[in-house]
C-alpha cells in the first residue's frame, strides 16, 4: 500500500472537433511548445478527436477532446502552473509575447504580485485557443519558509 500524497496529473477540456484537425492542432501544438515546452502525445492524439499535450512528463498532460458542446469558461477560470524564479516567469512571458506575433487571438493579461508576508505570488495569465486561462505563477518564499511551510494565519 502506497502512502505517497496524490499529486495532480492532467487537466481535460472539451472543445469544437473543429479546433483538433490537423491544421488547428499544429497551431495548438506550436503555441503551447514554443510557449511552455509541451510537446503531442501522438500515440494517443486523434485527428479531429483527441489532443494530448504532455506537459514535460509522460504523466502530466493537457488532454483535449472533441465535443458537440464544448466547455466554456468565464475569463477568471483557469489552471495554475509554477515556474521556479521569477526570471522563469519572465522569460515565459516575453516567448507568450513572441508567439503572440505569430498566432492570432492570444491573450497575455495581468502581470501581477501579490504580497502575503511570507510569500510573494508573482503571476501572469496567458490564453490561446483554449476554454481555460493558463495562470503562471512563482512562489518567492520569505526566508525561513517554502512550499511545505505551514504559516499561522
């Protein structure tokens, strides 16, 4: 028996049949590559189906299917994703800008910190194509705390 603390693995969305042929696919895949380092996972990908994005590990991915109605989304939801420095965070976001210039509807909105005290949240959020936002954020810890700290309230 396992006693490993379960960890969050994927996130699927349903979108038109028509955002997964094989052109629509390509600009997704080159978005999301140039962008956040997400490659296919083509044994599992379907044309006008399914798009599995792996997102650096075989057992992280974006999965993306084909629906009569698909998902949509009020502009505040979203997924969150770490990067390590805010020089990561940065540099994330000059290759959103970048990709911007190649691929119509993107959406780069609210470069953000947030102060807590004991954490400093630095975030951006960054959309293309998809029903969910991609919030990208960095944890800068005070000393003496990080991500397995429990400060009092």
């Amino acid at each position: 028996m396992s006693t490993a603390v379960p960890q969050f693995n994927h996130v699927a969305m349903s979108v038109p049949a028509e955002d997964l042929d094989a052109a629509s696919r390509s600009d997704l895949l080159a978005f999301y590559s140039d962008v956040f380092g997400w490659t296919e996972m083509p044994m599992m990908s379907r044309d006008g189906e399914l798009l599995v994005m792996r997102v650096h590990r075989n057992d992280q991915f974006v999965f993306l299917q084909a629906a009569e109605e698909p998902m949509r989304c009020p502009n505040g939801d979203h997924v969150g994703i770490a990067v390590g420095s805010v020089e990561e965070l940065e540099s994330t976001i000059a290759r959103a800008r970048e990709a911007s210039k190649r691929h119509a509807d993107v959406e780069i909105r609210a470069e953000k910190t947030q102060d807590f005290g004991v954490l400093k949240l630095h975030a951006c959020y960054i959309r293309y194509r998809l029903p969910l936002t991609f919030e990208v954020q960095c944890f800068d810890w005070a000393p003496g705390f990080d991500a397995d700290s429990l400060p009092e309230s």
